[in-house]
C-alpha cells in the first residue's frame, strides 16, 4: 500500500502541469479511500504520527522555499510582495477570527487560533501554479515573494496565538512579552494588550532572523570543507532540524528561521563581493547548493505524500457534512479579504492589468502549511476544537478549485514578452516539494 501510495504521489504531481489540479487533492482523497471508506488504516491511530509527519515536511519545504528566494533579482519587487502578503495575511485573520465569534459563536481564544491557522496561503502551491502562467515579471515576481513569506507569516502568527493562549509569556523574557503578561493580568486596555501582540510578534521574528543568519553565516563558511564528504546532506539536514530546534528554544519563530537560514545559505555575498567596488547579494550556486535543494526536495516530496494521505484518513464524513456551511463561509471570507488586500497593495504593486488581479485574488489556496498549523491548534485546545479536522479538509479542497479557476482565467492572458534571465525569481518549482 505505502509503495502504491508514493507512485500515486509521482504521477500526480507530475500530471499537475497539464491538469492544473494541484496534487493535495488527490492525495487526500486516496487517505479517505484508505481510511473511512475500506478501513484499511484507522486515522485515529495516526493522529500524533501526522502532526510530527506535517511538521517535517513544513520544515523541509520552507528551507525549500527559503533556497529558492534570490533577493538579487527580487529586490524591485520586495516592497510590494511583502505589502501584499502582510495586508492579506492580517485582512484575512481579523476576518476569520470574527466570523468565528459572531457566525459559530467561538469563544475568543479558539476563534484567534483558527484565524491564526487559516490566515496564511500555502506558498508550496502557489509557486509552482504561477511557473505555469504567461504573468508578466513585475507581476509574477511580486507573487512569488508573497507565496514565499506566506508560510513564515502563518508559522509566526499561530506561535503567538498559541503562546497567547497558553500563558506560554508568563515564564518568557523580554520587554514585549513581560508587557504582555502585565496588561493581561492586570485587565489593561484592549489597544494597548493588542500593540504587545504586535511587539511579541515582531520579537519572535526578528530573533528568528538573528539565529538564521548567523547559522547560514557559519554553515556557508563550513561548506566547502564537508561537500565532498559522504553524507554531507544529511549532516546539512541535521543543521536545518538544530536551527528550528535552537530558534524555538530561543523563543523565536521557529518554522519562519527555517525559511531565513535557506533563505541565508542562498542570498549571502560571497568573499568576493566585499573588495568589489559594487556591493551586492550573489547567488550561492556552487554545486553543493543544487545538491542541498535536491535532496531536501526528494526529502520533502516523501513526508508530505505520507501527511496527506493520513490527513484524509483522519476525516469523518459526518464532520465534512457538518462542517459544510462554515467551510463555504471562512472561503468567502478569504475572498473578501483578498479583494481588499490586492486593491489596497495597488499603492505599491502598480501598472497592473484587471485580469492580473483577478488571478491575484483567486490564488488563495490553502495546503500543508494550513493542515500543520491547524494539528498545532487543536493539540492547544482539543475539547473546543474537535471540528477543526474536517473544516479544514473542506477548506483545503475548496481553496484548491478556486486555484483551477486561476489556472482557467490564466488561459486568456497573452504570453509575456519578458527576458529569460529573471527565470529563477519568476516562480521556479519547487520540484518534488511542490504541493
């Protein structure tokens, strides 16, 4: 069966270019095949395996990811993907959050963890989907910066939701969480309470940047001595789990240094570049760098095909019936946040095209990023969010057509005339690590 599992995963991803049908989707309904429908695995028994099996996976394609993002030619765009991907990701919270407390009558607590879990867009679907449409490079660029923060931004707000929600400050340090825990305990106000979540989070962010790039520092300098030892890859694998591992201890975002240490191993100026008269990032594409991406991908590509299908053993139909009516709300949700965000980020995203920005705002999908953050929140909070399982397969699969009806409307875009030479920014896939 794992064997008949993993060739479906190969001939799916790969018929993703032609069919425009991301892979998830088929993934998860050969879990529900396996699961409630023959009952050849009880996704009860798979609960614990399937967080710890998401969260791998989540780390490997953010190093992915974090590879991928080539600052020297992102630079013009940077601004406005990073506008485009903080205003949609905060749009998209606050609306969710409400919806919950107003619409399915959530206390508070829980209503923020399942805004902080669906907030982000999976940037693993994104980018691949986006290499397939005749986009204009300012356009397409600006996209895939976005896609590439959306999985650091989830990752950092669900941290500080949940240390909200656990009391996890009151033993922290640190001038943002120690106001923190003074204005919660001593009922303070709400503005002042909400601009402490807002230091909190900038706090885990930067400290997580701080530890990734002096580990990417270090890792880059000790490269060259260990590439041509067997097993380097492995030992450069065992240095992305130390960084998550010492980020988290730090008390940073660990999931979002992940990204920056790939991020890091790619962007930092070589030895050269500092007696050059022109300062500027460089590309690290030494031969062990394309190794590290490959075997990170085919890494990736195996623990994600496993996650899925037991994601989809773990649904119960009842729930999915259940669930229905929320699920097609928090959609609607998100398109209406969407909509918002891609009009507002005009202001710095400009020169471009309706259909452009219809596309924009129908590449809403929500992957693996969404499924991990979701496991993290239910384990917080399992009593009050027992439906959580099944609202978010409903909004996996749903978010996952709006993504073909992208794929539709990019047929009727006239092919971009634009140089080749920008290619490795313009959306290149993630390969095997593609969702």
């Amino acid at each position: 069966m794992l064997g008949g599992l993993l060739v479906l995963a190969y001939v799916t991803n790969k018929l993703t270019r032609w069919t425009r049908v991301p892979d998830v989707i088929v993934l998860m309904m050969a879990g529900i095949l396996v699961g409630p429908v023959l009952h050849w695995l009880q996704g009860s028994e798979f609960a614990e395996v399937t967080r710890g099996f998401g969260t791998l996976a989540l780390i490997l394609i953010l190093f992915a990811a974090g590879l991928e993002l080539d600052l020297r030619h992102a630079l013009k765009q940077f601004g406005a993907g990073l506008m485009l991907a903080t205003v949609s990701y905060g749009l998209t919270f606050a609306g969710v959050t409400y919806f919950c407390i107003y619409a399915l009558a959530l206390p508070k607590m829980p209503a923020i963890l399942v805004g902080a879990s669906f907030a982000c867009m999976s940037g693993s679907i994104v980018i691949p989907v986006l290499d397939q449409f005749e986009l204009r490079l300012p356009v397409k660029t600006t996209l895939v910066i976005e896609a590439s923060f959306g999985d650091g931004l989830g990752a950092l707000g669900l941290g500080v939701a949940l240390d909200y929600a656990q009391n996890a400050w009151r033993n922290a340090s640190g001038p943002a969480t120690g106001l923190l825990n003074h204005l919660v305990s001593s009922g303070g106000d709400r503005g002042l309470i909400a601009g402490s979540v807002v230091a909190l989070f900038l706090f885990k962010s930067l400290l997580a940047m701080a530890v990734a790039i002096v580990a990417g520092f270090l890792w880059t300098r000790l490269l060259p001595r260990m590439s041509e030892q067997q097993f380097w890859q492995v030992l450069t694998f065992a240095a992305v789990l130390l960084v998550y591992a010492g980020t988290h201890a730090l008390g940073g975002s660990a999931l979002f240094g992940v990204m920056v240490f790939g991020t890091t191993l790619a962007n930092l100026p070589n030895r050269g570049a500092f007696s050059s008269s022109t300062f500027g990032f460089q590309r690290f594409v030494t031969e062990p760098s394309h190794e590290i991406h490959f075997f990170h991908s085919e890494l990736a590509f195996l623990v994600r095909s496993f996650f899925f299908v037991m994601l989809g053993a773990l649904v119960e139909f009842t729930g999915l019936r259940k669930e229905l009516l929320p699920t097609l709300g928090i959609v609607g949700v998100f398109f209406i946040a969407r909509t918002i965000a891609v009009e507002v980020s005009r202001v710095a995203w400009r020169g471009t095209a309706r259909i452009e920005r219809e596309i924009a705002i129908l590449l809403i999908p929500r992957g693996l990023i969404t499924a991990v953050l979701a496991l993290e929140a239910f384990a917080a909070m399992p009593g009050q969010l027992e439906f959580l399982t099944s609202l978010t397969f409903g909004v996996i699969l749903l978010t996952s057509v709006l993504v073909l009806l992208a794929s539709i409307r990019a047929k009727r875009l006239v092919p971009a005339n634009e140089p080749a030479e920008a290619g490795p920014v313009a959306a290149r896939s993630l390969n095997t690590a593609s969702e």
